[in-house]
C-alpha cells in the first residue's frame, strides 16, 4: 500500500520520511519516562488542533509502554473516542506479516525464497519465469504495481475481485525491469505472495495468519478485515476535509489482501514487536534473514522482507507505514534500544509517519518540531508549470513534479503522488508529512533544482528533466 494512494490509499508505505534520514542532533541526558510523556503528549496535542489528528499511538522502552493513548474518535457519528484498544485497518504495515508467514513456510520445507514464483502460481506468465519468492519480498521483482493503474481505486474498488481473480489485472503486463536488477514497490508483488502462501498452506492466507501468528502472539483484536464481519472497537475510516471529516470510501478487502487487508490494534503490535525479539515464530536464522536489505530503498534506507531498514538518529532501525482508504499508519522499531512506535490513525491524510518520527526524536532526545499551521497561498497554473520536471535526490531516486489541474504533485521514486500546497512563490509543503520543498533558481529565474527539508536536514536535488 503505498500510500498517497493518492492521500493514502496505497497500502505502503513509504511515506517520504521514510525515505529520507532524519537529523542526528542530540540534546544533552537522554528524557526521563515521565518526560517522554509529558512531552509526547504535547507533541500530539498540537497534532489534534493543528492537523487534526485522530487515532491512537504508543511508544515502548523494553517492552512497557511510555504513553500508549487515544486522541481524536473512533466514530464522529457515534461519539466514540479513539482508545489503545480501538482497531484500525493497518494498511501495507500487513506486509511484514506476510513476509514472516512465508519464512515460517520456508522453515517447514514448504517452500524456499530462492523458488520461483511459477513453482506456486496457476497460469503463470512467461515473464515471471525468472522471478523467485525473495524478489516479490523485498520488492525487485519488476511485477507491475497494480495500485498504480490510473484511477484504479475510483474504477476497481468495488469491483467483486477474489484474491486470485485480481491477478488478471496485471498478469499480462511486462515486467518493468529485470527480476533483481532495482527496487520499485509493488503491491502486485505481496499480493501473489498471498496466494504463494496458500498454494502452500493447504489454508486461507487469513487463516493461516490467524493460527500462525495471532492466537499464538495472542493478538485477540488483529486479524483480516472483512465489512461484512463485526469487530468489536473497529475504527470507522475518514478523509479530513479542510477542518472536518467524511466517510472513506468503500474498498473491497480482497484488493489488498496480503499487502495490505489486515488489521490491529496498538497494543496488540507491541506483542507482535515483543515477539520479534524471541525465537517464538522462527529461528533467529530466520528473523536475521528478515531484516537484511536487499536492495536500496531510497538514501539511507534499505528494503528487506516487509520492513524499511536503515538509521535514524545514528540508531538501527526498521520501519513500515501503510496507507488505506480511511487509515494511515506507521511502526518504528529501534531493535538495539528496545524501543517501538506505533500509530494508527482513522484519517487516510493523517501524518503517521512524520509524527512516529517526531515521537522518536523525543525519546532519543533529538530535535523535534512540535505542529504549527501553515498557511497557503494560490498561485496561477503558469507558475506551477515551471516547477514541473523531474529532480534527482540520489542516485536512481527521482522526485517527478507534476502540475495536475491547477494542483502540484510530488511522486518520489517507488511511491505514490502527493499534494504539494504553496506557501510562497517558491516554497511548497505536503500535509501528509513534515517536509517543505523550496525550488531552486537561477540568475535568470530558471528552474534549476529544489531543496527538500525533513527532519531537520536539507536534501538538495538537481533538476535532471
């Protein structure tokens, strides 16, 4: 799910401050619990009354929660508010389930990673010949990623798809590259994995995460979302509207699946953060397989199976955000500390994975930007026009700067568009995450680059196109 999905709707992640490092200044002694609440709470306050933020997020040091709180409500028509046990729909935050589903698999002689896609799969396309398992894992497969499709969400959201019917939507599209050669996030790719897991299993991908990893880790509130079922604390999903909120629309749970159908709640990723410490799911064979990148995801950050691997704050750290209709996500974990967070939001704008790096600046005593309002100015379609072109941030890592009626776009390399607003002629910001964008120009007012702020660092990016 990668999200912007345009405003989310991907199932990813990747949100852009994912993908890039954020600042290493520390303060001086690291915060006392008690500070890291007051001061979170603070932080997420001004989250609620600058950007409206509604959901639940919780911080953990070894294990035990430092502020674990719901902010915001579960239901605006009913009056209830968001709580640690309200549900959220996860969004691509299911892939690392996924992913620990078929090293399971692997560790029963079911499969390996280095298989071919095709052992597993029914009318496999000539195309996917040379594509294996740890390709569609750690997204170099070159599969087409379905939820790019132009409108596929306002045209196939409802659509009666089955799991294995989806895959007519892309089986016959060339690859875009050659299976190993390069990263490009794919929905597609997590999605066949689903059904990998199945043709495998002898059981339903639901099921089988149900009696494989749920009911073990006893996570009681997590598990395939289905409208049809009922949920109890299940988080009714919004789009924010300038000061407001609407329903999100529908969406046909088969679409995301396995890359991105499931759902939980905070305290019940805290046991499943707890278990990936322990031997309780696989060997720590397999958990070490897990998180080495396999390719680059973006400047700092690796992709390995179903986790961002990379540095923040000079620490080791993994992460995973996803975007759904209706919800936005993000999970940090900081593995030498002991130290996790979460956020779950029922807002598909909402910021998670910029506040989930706020709050772990204020654990680590790093700097932080507590929310202010930014005010907006309209300029003409003219002017946006010379902002378009195409930025290179890192090698093979390209901003595309669109001009879509009258509305900016940014789209990063392996992610979906997002919103840019104008705060001055030349300077832009996303709502979805904390950054700004300031285009750079020469003496004779051409376009010659922009500036990408986020986290306390400047990222300059020449313009390529």
């Amino acid at each position: 799910m990668r999200v912007a999905l345009n405003r989310g709707r991907s199932f990813v992640v990747l949100a852009l401050c994912c993908l890039v490092a954020t600042g290493h200044a520390f303060s001086q002694a690291a915060p006392t619990a008690e500070q890291i609440n007051a001061k979170a709470d603070e932080f997420m306050n001004a989250s609620v009354r600058v950007n409206h933020f509604t959901g639940t997020v919780l911080i953990a040091r070894d294990g035990q929660p430092i502020i674990s709180k719901g902010y915001g409500m579960a239901d605006y028509e009913l009056n209830v508010a968001n709580s640690p046990q309200t549900v959220f729909r996860l969004g691509s935050i299911t892939k690392q389930f996924t992913a620990m589903a078929i090293m399971m698999l692997q560790e029963r002689g079911k499969l390996s990673v280095a298989d071919p896609i095709c052992k597993y799969l029914e009318k496999c396309p000539a195309a996917w010949q040379p594509v294996t398992i740890r390709n569609l894992l750690t997204h170099t497969s070159g599969v087409p990623n379905y939820t790019d499709s132009p409108d596929f969400f306002e045209k196939e959201a409802t659509a009666p798809y089955t799991s294995a019917g989806l895959v007519d939507v892309f089986r016959d599209k060339p690859l875009r590259f050659a299976p190993g050669e390069k990263y490009e996030y794919s929905n597609s790719g997590y999605h066949l994995l689903g059904l990998i897991i199945e043709k495998t299993s002898g059981a339903p991908y639901a099921r089988f995460l149900s009696e494989n990893i749920f009911k073990p880790l006893g996570m009681k509130s997590t598990g395939y979302d289905d409208s049809r079922a009922l949920v109890p604390n299940r988080a009714r999903g919004y789009i924010q509207t300038g000061d407001s909120f609407v329903n999100a629309s529908y969406l046909n749970m088969a679409i995301p699946y396995a890359a991105g159908a499931l759902y939980s709640t905070t305290e019940d990723l805290l046991r499943w953060d707890q278990a990936l410490y322990t031997e309780r799911l696989v060997s720590r064979k397999s958990l070490d397989e897990m998180f080495v990148p396999f390719r680059d995801a973006g400047p700092g950050i690796g992709y390995a199976y179903g986790w961002n691997v990379g540095k923040r704050f000079d620490r080791q750290m993994t992460a995973h955000g996803g975007g759904i209709n209706g919800f936005s996500t993000h999970i940090i974990r900081f593995p030498t500390d002991h130290v996790t967070v979460i956020v779950l939001a029922n807002s598909e704008n909402a910021r998670s994975s910029g506040i989930a790096n706020n709050l772990a600046a204020i654990v680590f005593g790093a700097k932080y930007t507590i929310p202010v309002e930014r005010k907006t100015i309209t300029l003409s379609s003219a002017t946006l026009d010379k902002y378009v072109g195409q930025y290179e941030l890192a090698p093979n890592f390209i901003m595309t700067i669109t001009n879509e009626n009258g509305s900016l776009m940014a789209q990063a390399t392996g992610q979906g568009k997002t919103e840019l607003f104008a705060e001055s002629e030349n300077v832009f910001f996303p709502k979805v995450v904390e950054a700004t964008f300031t285009f750079v120009k020469d003496a004779q007012g051409q376009v010659t680059g922009l500036v990408l702020r986020q986290g306390g660092r400047d990222n300059p990016a020449r313009k390529i196109k």
